[in-house]
C-alpha cells in the first residue's frame, strides 16, 4: 500500500517537477490530456487544445512577448499573445494555425521569417540564418517520428555546427512528445559525419524574434500587422520571398492556389478532387520594392518559377520550371504562372507548393522564405459507393 501510494503521488506531480516547465495547465496533465483531445475538445485560453504541443508553444510564446516587450514600455495596438484565431490571422483562406503541421505554411502565409532547420547555411544571426532562443522548432507531418500531425518545439538554446555551418545542437522544451501530454526537456545534435539523426526539426519559426522588431518599428514600418514580409530584427530590412544573407530582394509570392476546370478556385483541407480531375496549380509573383532586374546577379536576367507535388505521404516530385524575365517584373508588377496536373489513380491525397528563386541561385543562407504554403487536397471515392454496394447486393 505504502508503495502504492509513493507511485500515485509521484505520478500526480509528474508533470510539474521539472523547474523548465512553466505551462500553466501543467497539473492538469497527462491525466486529462487524452480526454481533452477529445471531441468536445477542451482548449485553452488562446484556443489550443490543452496538454498538446500547440498549446505549450504559444503559452511560451505569449510570456515571451509579455516579459521581453510589454513589460517594457512597447507600444499600444500590437498582439499581445499568441492566439490561434488572432495572431495576424485571417488572410485570405487561411484562419487560424491549426495543427503542427500547418504552423510553417502558416508563418510564411503570415510573413514570418523561417529557416531550414537541416540546411547548411552559414551561421549568422544578424541575417537571420540561426535558431534562436523563443523560436519555434517544427516538425512536418510524417517526419520519421511525427504523425498526421506534426509537432512544434520551444528552442531553449542553439549553438552552429562545425566551421558555422548549420544547426550543431538545439536544446528543446515541449508538450506530448514522450510521455504522451506531458512535458519534455531534450538536446538534439548533428552527427559525426554532419548528417542528421532522425526526428531532427523541419525548420525554425522566428515567430518571437519578429514580434520583437515589430514591438521596435511599430511606427515606422506598420507592424500593427506582420503582413509586409520577414522581417530581419537587427538590421531592419524586409528580406519577403527571395533572397538570403544580409540581402534584401524584393520579390515575393503574391498568391497560390489550385483551380479546377471550371475555373473555382479550391480549399486546401476542405475541397475533395476526383481520380482523373485535371487541376491548375497557379503562382503569382509580385515585385514589391523596387524593380527585380536591379537586384539581380550580373549577367542572369531570369526568375525561377519550381511547382512540385506530392502523393499521399511520397516525396515531393518536381513538376516543372517556369522563367520569369527580371525586366518584367517593375516594382509593384506581378506575373503569374500555372501548370495542369492529372489526380492518379490509386491516391488518397494530393499536395503542392512552389519556390521562386533567381536565376542558377543554387543555395542561399536562408531558403525558407522562397517556398509557398503547401496545399493538401484529399481525393474523393465517394462515387465508389453505389458501385460497392450493387456489386454486394448482386
């Protein structure tokens, strides 16, 4: 009995005994956590659903801007916590962050900086090009070790790999990783042979550090809303769509989206496609400031249009390359290109998305901002139905 009662008491106080953890529903988990996963979901007060990833991220995010800005004299008018209705959404289509695997699509829809948590950039924090402490690591879903849903992070700390090439180690704080619902403290680091191990993060979002340059510029550059592009906090430059480094360039992605025949424009997540269907994938173009060709390299006049597209949890396939001359795209010029696609048989899920780069710009420091939202459609076998049910009544 006596033991008993030790491991029941442990257990009631598991999830709060680690002096990193902070969350405010700790003590409610992990012993509620699979019911508040549950429909009727029980959500927190930024509409997360409690004990779940999410939710720790933007409880952390939220103390975060609290402490580092509010506390300190910023500007009425910002957002002052991270909400998943009001963080500088909607936009268009897009409503809310969601699940995990939608955070990366969400912050680059919402102009926030990303970088590629596996690429080999050169490690610059005034560019950019790191992971920062308050950042959100992101995992997409169907990494090796995530499921439908994704999975986000907390970074702690971060440190460059070997010759400030990359990522070396990040340091971790989350919520339903292992244990399920619980909290969880962990170190990832890069291999011997500076590869990655498995269940390394997709990407970084600087979703603190561009909440910081607003709560600084929020006069001089509307930061009332992200919506203008990356922002770069030290040196104050929009680095939107492409471009890497200390470089500002000026494009970025305007709109993308699929169309069907009949030219209705479809919702990733909520519009069904059939075996068969014949698809447009469009992608606008705008220059924002100034014009394109003067921030090209010399000698390329062209930008690069890449759509790709992937089948149910495959690997992204290129699909084709589209060029852009540089000298039609004045500042405040758009250009849009598209290519149809056949939904295969055999699939249950179709996605897509889109780089621009500039001409034979073979690798950036920091490629994550090139890329568009993915778009995800699921293919429809409702039509299979009566065929199923004549052949088992027959």
């Amino acid at each position: 009995m006596i033991c008993l009662m030790i491991v029941w008491i442990t257990s009631a106080v598991r999830a709060v005994e680690s002096p990193y953890d902070s969350y405010e529903h700790a003590t409610e988990c992990p012993a509620n956590g699979p019911a508040y996963a549950t429909d009727p979901f029980t959500s927190d007060s930024r509409d997360f659903v409690r004990c779940q990833c999410t939710s720790y991220v933007s409880s952390k995010l939220s103390a975060l801007f609290t402490a580092r800005y509010y506390n300190n004299g910023a500007p009425a008018g910002l957002v002052r916590s991270f909400q998943n209705l009001g963080y500088y959404m909607p936009q268009g289509t897009r409503t809310r962050w969601s699940n995990a695997r939608y955070w990366r699509d969400a912050a680059i829809f919402a102009g926030i900086g990303v970088t590629g948590a596996q690429d080999n950039f050169t490690w610059d924090t005034a560019s950019y090009n790191a992971a920062f402490p308050g950042d959100v690591a992101w995992w997409d879903r169907w990494n090796s070790t995530t499921g439908k849903y994704g999975h986000v992070a907390v970074v702690e700390s971060a440190t460059p790999g070997p010759g400030n090439i990359g990522v070396g180690c990040v340091t971790l704080t989350e919520y339903n990783w292992s244990p399920a619902y619980e909290f969880n403290r962990r170190t990832l680091c890069r291999n011997a042979d500076g590869s990655f191990p498995s269940g390394f993060p997709d990407a970084f979002l600087h979703i603190d550090k561009d909440h910081a340059y607003c709560v600084a510029h929020s006069t001089t550059d509307n930061c009332t809303a992200l919506w203008g592009g990356q922002m770069v906090a030290s040196s104050g430059m929009k680095a939107d769509g492409l471009g890497g480094g200390s470089d500002t360039f000026n494009l970025k992605v305007n709109s993308f989206g699929t169309w069907d025949a009949a030219g209705v424009q479809l919702t990733p997540d909520v519009s069904k496609v059939t075996t068969g269907q014949v698809v447009t994938v469009k992608v606008q173009v705008k220059a924002k400031d100034g014009n394109t060709s003067t921030h090209m390299r010399p000698g390329k006049s062209r930008i690069e249009v890449d759509i790709y597209v992937r089948q149910d949890t495959g690997d992204w396939v290129f699909l084709k390359r589209e060029y852009i001359q540089a000298v039609n795209l004045p500042s405040g010029a758009t250009h849009t290109e598209s290519i149809t696609y056949t939904i295969p048989p055999g699939v249950s899920e179709v996605s897509f998305k889109a780089k621009i780069d500039a001409q034979d710009e073979a690798y950036e420091a920091n490629e994550g901002d090139n890329w568009t939202e993915i778009q995800t459609f699921q293919v429809d076998f409702s039509w299979l139905i009566p065929i199923l049910n004549l052949l088992l009544n027959d």
